[in-house]
C-alpha cells in the first residue's frame, strides 16, 4: 500500500507533461523590479509569458490566457484598476488566478487591494510569504496576532521551523478553507494546502531570498503549471522545481566559488532542467 506523499509524487510525471506539452500562456501582471526574471522563469518552466497592463488590451488577453498572475509588488493606481479588470475578465471565462500579495500587512494600500481582489474575485491559488499569508488570515479573521513582515521579506518571528511547522499548518489549512483557495506559503519549509491536503514541502537553499524576484519568479511559475494543471498539483509541482534548482543552483556556486550573481542565472538554468526524475527522487515532502 502506497502512503499518501506516495500518491501525490507519483502524479508528478503525468503534471509535468501536461504542463510542458501545453505550454500554458501565463499572464503576469507584475511588478518593473522582477519582471524580466519572472518570464524568463515562466519560459524555463515550459510556459509562454505574456506581460500585459493596458486595461485596453486587457480582456482580449485574459480571453487567450492559460493563467492570470496578479502580483502587487509595486503597486499604482492604474497597476490595481488592470488587476482588477484582468481580473474580472478571468473569473468569466474560468481562467485561473494566481496571487502574490507582497508586502500585505505592511501598508493599508496593500491591504485594501488584497482584501478586495480575495473577496470579489474568485482565487485559484495566493502564494506568499509566511508573514503575507499571516497577514491575510488576520484580515479575514483567522487569526488575532499581528505581525508585521520587514518590507517585503518574512518576519523572523513568523519563520516556519520544525517547531511551528503544525501550528502553521492549520492556520494555512483555515485560509485556504475560509477562502476556497489553494495556499502556497514559501519559507525554509514551505507549507501547501488546499483545505483538505496540506503538504510540508521541505527543500530549497537559504541563498533563495538573498536574490531579488525569487518569490516573484515563484509566485509566475505557479500560475504557469496551474494552467496546465490543477492548483494543488500545478503548485506542488512549481515549488518542487523551484526548490531543487535552488539546491542545484547553491551547488554550482559553491563549486565554482561564487555568489548571488550567479546563482541567479543558475537558478535559471536549472528551472530550464526540470525533470519529473529529479522531482520524485530528491523531493522530501509530507503531508501534515
């Protein structure tokens, strides 16, 4: 009898080949800091970037589009009327939206665009920060503390440990319920859940956060084997790949004694590389 983190591994050759036989079209509305890295990511993964504003071309966009990234990493007000249009466009033609709520719960502006894109605008999947996840669940009264994130890095306090790693887990279990989402929160082990299977993720590198566009890039690869997926799959599926061209990455570097710089490029490269292979055999994931 095969046990349960069995059973999700074993579905990974079959996502991966529907995600690069189909080649989803993602559309990333995102942030100027990030936005190069995000569709070179979304390219190495075996998706079609589009990176699309204008609220005049919108709707035609989304109509074509495999997937809708919102990414609020530098917000403007005509940046959320976009989001919001895209938005729209992509709940009527059953597009799935994927959201990257950056530096919520650091400013009401941010706080005000999230709670209105979560509360009328149906969400596939929200990928972010423990302190950004926490933020949310705050916001919808899922939990009372108040932690504010550093800019838009995580707060120490709120960093997922073996320790807190079940704590944290219910908490992304209850969002993801209370907002009928899927919930990716990203860290030293990251945490997935649909609201019935939530999944410790435990892989990646602690060079990841030192380079800019990391949980950006995340946030665009989601969206891409979403919408060649299903959101729990699609996303197990991203954060895996993007792990273990961490580890891979933080290998070469290492190797080659060098720094951030190149592990950016690295990390890159072996997106490009992804294997179902490699995502099954060196994975360490259970189900919490």
């Amino acid at each position: 009898m095969i046990n349960k983190e069995e059973e999700l591994l074993n579905h990974i050759e079959e996502t991966l080949k529907e995600i690069q036989t189909k080649n989803p079209l993602t559309h990333c509305i995102t942030n100027s800091v990030t936005i190069n890295d995000c569709a070179n990511a979304v390219l190495a993964i075996g998706g079609s970037p589009f990176m699309a504003e204008d609220v005049e071309e919108l709707k035609e966009v989304v109509a074509i589009a495999d997937a809708l990234v919102i990414n609020i990493g530098k917000l403007s007000k005509d940046q959320v009327e976009a989001m919001k249009v895209s938005a729209e466009a992509a709940n009527k033609t059953d597009t799935p939206i994927i959201l990257d709520p950056v530096g919520v719960g650091v400013t009401q502006l941010r706080n005000k665009t999230t709670l209105d894109l979560i509360e009328n605008y149906k969400m596939a999947a929200i990928r972010g920060n423990i302190s950004e996840i926490k933020a949310i669940a705050k916001l919808i009264g899922v939990i009372d503390e108040n932690n504010t994130a550093k800019g838009v890095d995580v707060n120490a306090d709120d960093i997922i440990t073996d320790e807190n790693l079940a704590a944290n887990g219910e908490i992304i279990k209850e969002v993801a319920n209370k907002l009928d989402t899927t919930i990716l929160a990203s860290g030293p082990i990251d945490i997935l859940s649909d609201g019935e299977t939530t999944i410790a993720i435990d892989n990646g590198d602690d060079m990841m956060p030192l380079i800019t566009g990391s949980g950006c890039m995340l946030s665009s690869i989601v969206g891409s084997c979403i919408g060649g997926s299903t959101p729990l799959e699609g996303s197990l599926v991203a954060i895996l790949a993007m792990n273990l061209a961490g580890e891979k990455a933080r290998a070469k570097v290492d190797e080659n004694d060098e720094g951030t710089g190149s592990f950016r490029a690295y990390l890159i490269d072996y997106l490009y590389k992804t294997n179902a292979e490699s995502l099954i055999t060196e994975s360490n994931i259970k189900i919490l």
